[in-house]
C-alpha cells in the first residue's frame, strides 16, 4: 500500500496518507467565496480520503471550527506556527472523511483533480479544468448569518425578495435572519417591509395555536361521545339480559300468548325499553 506524506512549511506537523491507489483520492476544486477566503487565494484545493487513511506522525494542528455560512460547521486544521492549511472536514462527515490540503503534500502531483465546484464563481481570468466534472453551484440553506459577509447590497435585496416570495413559515424565518443581518451589516433592502412580514409570522403562530386548540376541544369532545355510547351499549346489553331471564321465568308461569304480550309490550313505542318492560310485568301481574 502506498504512502502519500505531507507537512507544513516549517515541518512542526508531518504527516502520511494510507491508499491502495492515488485514484481512490477524490481531488476537487472549490470557487465558493469561504474556500477562497480560507486558502487565501481564488479557490480551494483539497483531497477527499478516508479518515483512517490520515496518520499524523509529527506535531498536532491546531483547529479552527466555524459555520460555513450554510448552516454546517466545517473544521479547518493548521499549523499554529507557520499558519500552513492542512485539512478541513464538515460536521456530516467528520468520523468518516478529510479533505487533505493538496499544497500540503510532499508530491501534489499524485492527486490530479477530478471536479470543478461553483464553477459559477470562478474567476473571470481561470480557465476550466479539462476533462472533469462541472457543478455549477451546491444549494445549502442559508441558516446562517456568515453567508452575508460577501455580499453587497444588491445580492442581499435579491434575498430579500425570494425569501418574501415563500408563502410559508420557512420564508418568514428567513426574513427574521435576514432582518438581523441587515441590521449588523447596516444595509437596506430598498422596497422591503421587512417589518410587516416579520409580524406575519407571529399571525400564522397565533392561528396555528388557535387551529391546535380547536381540534383538542374537538378530540375531547369525540372521545366524550364516544364513551357515553360504550356506556349506552352496555346498559343495552344488561336490559337484554334481564329480559332473557324474565321470559325464561315467565314461560314456566303463563302462556305462551301473555309471554308474547309480554315482549310486545316491551317493544311498544315511544316508552323506553325499560319502562315498556316493567310496564307489561305489572299488566301480567295484574290479570
């Protein structure tokens, strides 16, 4: 199995990668606006290999943690001396993954890139990387407010506008955001009632809270109706009972014909099947 080793600029941190080939590395160029802010130059360059692939062998890199602007905290760790970018990994992937700076390596040329990401940020003079793939751009929710940091007013009006145009809780919480980011960055987004939709979404709470409490009453109610009914059925069934045990008793006393009197009388209507019943006993009785 080859080694592939790397080290910082001043060597405080070394270190090898464990593969069987170079092209199980999968090697790729970033142009997001945060690789190039945290490589320093105009895209990021990393490897993606398997965590148990990385073996430090001198030094420990000091870490540095932060929200990408996505909502997804990557881990970015370095040289505390020189300052040397080493690797990075995201939250999602931290027991699985490292993304190995390729500039950290002995021998850069192992790990050819394989993929272009948000081509749609590369710079104007850069050209396309022949024979790999293209993403235009990777869709992250904005959950954060690190993502405004690069941009200016313009983009952030155009935010402002889609995240109004989501008729949902989801696009009113994004106003929220972008209310608060707006106001640390000290930017407008001419047009806007920001406000008004941020009141909104305290309306749609408050009918939603109401709608919740209706369907409990609702569920009370039903659950109540259902057990006077259950109670019903059983007094029912007692009636039907007693009524067994009577006409067995009454078939030893009386004929056949004051028996049936009996149970028809007991049928009749509109007097409840328990008054109908006794009421025929007495008239029984009575003969």
């Amino acid at each position: 199995m080859p080694a592939f080793t790397g080290s910082c600029f001043c060597h405080n941190i070394e270190y090898e990668l464990q593969l069987e080939l170079a092209d199980d590395a999968r090697t790729s160029i970033c142009h997001c606006r945060n690789c190039k802010k945290a490589f320093g130059t105009n895209y990021g360059l990393t490897a993606k290999v398997p965590k148990d692939a990385f073996h430090l062998n001198k030094g420990r890199p000091k870490e540095h943690a932060a929200d990408n602007g996505s909502g997804i905290i990557i881990h970015r760790e370095f040289c505390d001396i020189c300052g040397s970018f080493i690797l990075e990994y995201g939250d999602a992937v931290k027991n699985d993954f490292r993304y190995i700076c390729i500039g950290s390596l002995d021998d850069p040329e192992a790990f050819p890139p394989k993929g272009e990401f948000f081509c749609k940020d590369r710079s104007s003079w850069m050209p396309k990387i022949p024979n790999v793939f293209y993403k235009h751009e990777v869709k992250h929710p904005v959950t954060s407010t690190v993502y405004y940091r690069y941009m200016d007013n313009t983009v952030i009006h155009e935010y402002a506008v889609k995240f109004l145009t989501l008729d949902s809780i989801q696009g009113l919480l994004a106003v929220r955001r972008l209310q608060k980011v707006l106001a640390s960055l000290g930017c407008r987004a001419e047009g806007i009632d920001l406000l008004k939709y941020g009141n909104s979404l305290d309306q749609i709470k408050a009918e939603k809270a109401q709608k919740n409490s209706e369907v409990q009453i609702a569920v009370t109610a039903r659950d109540t109706a259902l057990a006077e009914h259950e109670k019903l059925q059983q007094e029912i069934c007692q009636l039907q009972q007693q009524l067994e045990i009577m006409n067995t008793a009454l078939q030893d006393q009386v004929p056949c014909n004051d028996v049936q009197l009996v149970l028809d009388q007991a049928h009749a209507k509109p007097v409840s099947a328990t008054t109908r019943f006794w009421n025929a006993i007495d008239a029984l009785q009575n003969r």
